[in-house]
C-alpha cells in the first residue's frame, strides 16, 4: 500500500504553539517499524494550476509571496514562512498522489500522512488550513477522469474529523457530482458552520455505540443519495477521548471500528478510496499517532482486498 508524506518540510512554529507539528515524524517511524508493508513516498509539490482548480489565483499567489494580511494570517493560525508554503503544497500533492493511486493505478487503497485540510475555503485559510488538499484532489481527479470517460467522475468526501469541513462544503455547495459527508462535534470549532450535503452533528461526550450508530444512518442516506465513484475519506484522530480539542470520548477501539465500517462501506461497492489523516490534538501525542497507526493497518487489510481483484 503507497502512503505520501511530506513531514520533513517542517513549520517554524514560536514556542508554546498548539499544533503538534511532530505527529507526522512520529506516524512516518511508527509505520516505518510497524507496518513495514506500507510503502513511503515523498510527495511532490502541488502546482499553481493544480491548485487554481479549487483556489482563487489571487489567494495562491499572496500565499506564495507572503502578503497576506495580518488578520488573514491569523485566521490560518500559522506565521508565514518559505517552509509553510512549500508544507502546504506538497500536503495537497500527497492527497492527489494518493487520489490518482487508488483511483488510476489499480491500488483501489492509498494515503496522505498528513492533510485534511477542510477549513481552507477556495479564497481563504483557517484552523491550520492553508490549500484544501481534499478539494485539490477531488478536482484534479474529475479532470484526469474526464480526459478518457464518457461520464463524469463523482466523488464522495466522507469527514469523519471532529470538526466542521466548513471549506469542503463551501467550495462543493452548488456541485452535483461532490457529496460532502461531515460527522462532527454540534459544539466544536468552526462556531458558525456550512451546509455540507449531509451533516451529522455530535453532542459532547458522544459515546462509541452512539458515534457507530450515527455512521451507520449517514453512510445508509449516502448510498441512498449519492453513487460515487471515488472516496477521500478524512480519518481524523481527534474523535479521540484523550484529545485536547475534541470534546468526543470514543476508545482506540472505537475509532478502529470507525474506520472499518468505512472502509468495509467502500469495498463492498468497490469504490477506490484515497484517506488523509486530518485532525488530532491528544494531551498525549503518542495516542493521536496510535490512532493514526490503528486506521493504517484498517487501510492495508482491504488494501490486499484490492490486491487480490488482480487478474
């Protein structure tokens, strides 16, 4: 199973700051050691053009130059630097690599070690999100897709992180061939949130019985909606009980079994299925990166899934 990474592009971060940069070192190494089988790959760079299909032009280029404003760069919750730019490029060219992998190579499975980029709209960033990789994707793939196919290419974007995809939902509101899926705590960041396709909202303290229950009911209305012909499927951490920003208390067991039912959901259909990691804040940073490791072995199981279709 290919997996694309891009963590030693590192943030400058000012001491004290909330976001746990290091996650993505520590999941590349735990993989690395406990799941040998998971093949890493750098990621590439996403491109102006690439990115133009989701971003204003004029956003992409005071991203690039580092003239936004002072409030506009508060709102991503970064400083700018040479180092969040190019971070920020290559956590969307790691979804897209994944995307093109599951989807055009025969994978049927593969992952961005980071991304999850849903706050960033098409002319802005927020909550630690500058380029909407998840966005990114989706379009870059509709359009490879339609080179060669009659039909377009639909493509589902199942949230499972805590948090609103506020920009996801935006950025797809008027398009028929994107359904947007986010399950999210009703009182967590973003405060004012978007209207998705389908929004399932979690009250504090959302055990794991009720958290499965509510996939099952959302992942039965998107079937009943929609038909898609691919998945990025955001795998947050931060559902986590242990998690500082989450305000959800599911168990290791109950993320895993998350993130079964959603693989297991796209496998009966056969239905290619790129995942990135998105959100998570654990008091303990070793409990996000574990939840992390649990979603990758979930991923490689039905990885050899796919593996075994092959002629």
């Amino acid at each position: 199973m290919r997996a694309f990474y891009a963590d030693h592009f590192v943030l400058p971060l000012p001491q004290g700051h909330r976001f746990p940069m290091a996650k993505y070192r520590l999941l590349r190494d735990r993989l690395a050691v406990d799941l040998p089988e998971v093949e890493l790959t750098e990621a590439e760079p996403a491109s102006d053009g690439e990115l133009a299909l989701v971003h204003a032009p004029s956003y992409i280029q005071s991203v690039a130059q580092g003239t936004l404003t002072e409030p506009q760069q508060k709102e991503i919750g970064f400083p700018w630097s040479p180092a969040m730019v190019e971070r920020s490029r290559r956590s969307a060219g790691a979804t897209v690599m994944a995307a093109r992998v599951a989807l055009f190579g025969g994978e049927g499975v593969s992952a961005n070690l980071a991304g999850g980029t849903h706050h960033a709209y098409a002319d802005k960033g927020s909550g630690f999100c500058v380029f909407n990789d998840a966005a990114v994707a989706t379009r870059l793939m509709q359009a490879e897709w339609g080179r060669t196919h009659k039909q377009p290419l639909k493509v589902a974007v199942v949230d499972l992180d805590v948090h609103q995809g506020n920009g996801t939902a935006r950025i797809f509101g008027q398009d028929a061939h994107v359904f947007t899926l986010s399950m999210h705590g009703a009182r967590n960041f973003p405060f004012v949130k978007e209207s998705s396709d389908l929004d399932v909202e979690l009250p504090d303290g959302c055990n794991d019985a009720a958290y499965l229950e509510a996939l099952e009911l959302a992942l039965a209305e998107l079937d009943a909606r929609f038909t898609p012909g691919l998945v990025i499927y955001l795998a947050g951490a931060d559902p986590h009980e242990g998690d500082r920003l989450g305000r959800l208390s599911l168990s290791f067991d109950g993320l895993e079994a998350r993130d079964r039912r959603v693989f297991d959901w796209a496998w009966r259909q056969r239905i290619p299925l790129a995942f990135a990691m998105a959100g998570g804040y654990g008091q303990q940073m070793s409990d996000t990166v574990q939840v992390q490791v649990n979603t990758y072995r979930v991923a490689y199981a039905y990885w050899r899934h796919w593996q075994n279709l092959a002629p």
